[in-house]
C-alpha cells in the first residue's frame, strides 16, 4: 500500500487575498499541489503547468456526482 504525506502552508489568519496550499505525495513521489482559495480549489499535477480550476460549485456539484448522490 502506497504511503501518503502532506505537507501544508496555512496562513496565520483567516483567508482572505492568501490561498491555503498542500502538497500531496505518494511514496515520497510528488503527486502535486492542491490549492485553496476563496473562489476556487485547483490541483496542479507534479510535472504539469496548467492546474485543473473548480469554482466552489462545481467543485460541489463533482462530489456529490463522485459520491452516487450519498451526500444528498
């Protein structure tokens, strides 16, 4: 079974204009950076620029779609 670490930056106050951003890897393999924001969540994959950008809602709406509709 792989072995997962996080390592996580957050800021000393509530956010505001500084997103919160955890690094996420796997078998000391960096798997890539999770970045959290007001408006949005983004995953950046190691190795990749462009990071895949969620607004807060669709971000909601995959959940609940992942999870089979468990969550309503």
């Amino acid at each position: 079974m792989a072995r997962h670490e996080i390592e996580a930056n957050f800021p000393a106050h509530r956010v505001l204009n500084t997103d919160l951003s955890v690094v996420v890897t796997s078998d000391g393999k960096r798997l890539g950076e999770l970045t959290i924001s007001k408006g949005s969540i983004d995953w950046r994959r190691s190795k990749h620029h462009a990071a895949v950008k969620l607004r807060w809602e669709q971000f909601d709406k995959l959940m609940e779609q992942w999870a089979g509709g468990a969550l309503a």
